[in-house]
C-alpha cells in the first residue's frame, strides 16, 4: 500500500533568529550538523558504510560524540536498521545495543530513546515526507510537547539518521537553543 503524507519547516540562518523568533510559537530549534554519504549500491553492507561516513562527519564538524545525543532517529526501513545506526553513532553501546533493545530502554520511555514515533516500521513511510515527520517528530519531544509519548528525560539534542534512495544516508544533528 502506498500512503500519502505532508510536512514542512520553516528554516532560516541562525543568525536571523533573532529577528523572527517572536513571531514563532515555538523556541527555535538549531540544526548544528549535517553528514552525509553516498554509496555506489553494489559497495558491500553499504548501510553501515555510508552511516559511518555520514555519522563522522557530523561529529567532526560539532565536535559532538554518541554522549552528547538525548535521543535517536533512524529511518528503520530494514528492522535492525535503528539498533545498527544508533550503534555506529556512539548512541548505543557497540555490539550490545541489542541488549537495551530487549529491556525495553530504546522505547520513548527508557533511557534510550530511539523513534519515539515509531520508526517506518509502526509510523508508516510516506515516501519523501517521511524524514521531515522524524524533524518534526523530534522537534516536538525537544520542545516537551508529545504528550503520552514525551520522553521521560527533556531532551536537548537528537541525531537523526536518513537513509533513503538506495544508497543515500544523511546524519543531521538538531539542538535547542538556550
């Protein structure tokens, strides 16, 4: 079945937030980072290839580390895809992530949150509109406004992992602004 959907954002440059902030509803949030990768879809377990890539490259360019995320997106097209991603960000231990998984701590009330709305797999997947509903998603748990599926611990930052056309893996880095 194919289903339709729609999202939008308003992005601006951060330093004309400022002179828009008061005329939003919400506390604007930062984007900090974007990594992203490209592989030839032949190259082998190009997945965790291009997340690697990508994942780097937001670190290298923030200067943050899996320690530094509140939470975790994963375009979860593949089942493992969320526990390897959030593997390869620093999120979840190496190896052991299928651990937190099986105690439940990945769910939107543990201590690891990851796709608090359920990833493509519950969530649904409607086709290019589904990465922004995870910005849109994760921009509502940073502003504390999801409700009865709000994380337990207010979240500052998240990382979401893009994974789409094949072989094309994005890592964007988000924050909320002091």
């Amino acid at each position: 079945l194919k289903c339709d959907g729609a999202a939008a954002a308003i992005v601006c440059a951060t330093e004309m937030i400022p002179v828009i902030a008061g005329n939003l509803k919400h506390h604007p949030i930062e984007v900090l980072g974007i990594g992203s990768a490209a592989c030839e879809a032949t190259t082998p377990h190009f997945e965790v290839r291009a997340t690697e890539e990508a994942v780097r490259q937001a670190y290298e360019l923030t200067g943050l580390s899996g320690d530094d995320l509140d939470l975790f997106y994963a375009n979860d097209f593949i089942i493992t895809s969320h526990l390897v991603s959030a593997e390869i960000a620093g999120y979840l231990p190496y190896g052991e992530g299928w651990k937190y998984i099986c105690e439940g701590r990945t769910a939107w009330d543990g201590d690891k949150p990851i796709n608090t709305n359920g990833g493509r797999t519950s969530f649904g997947h409607a086709h290019a509109a589904s990465g922004l509903a995870d910005v849109y998603e994760a921009c509502k748990q940073l502003w504390g406004e999801c409700g009865g599926h709000q994380v337990k611990k207010q979240p500052r930052t998240a990382m979401l992992r893009g994974y789409g056309g094949a072989q094309n893996v994005a890592a964007v880095l988000l924050r909320t602004l002091d």
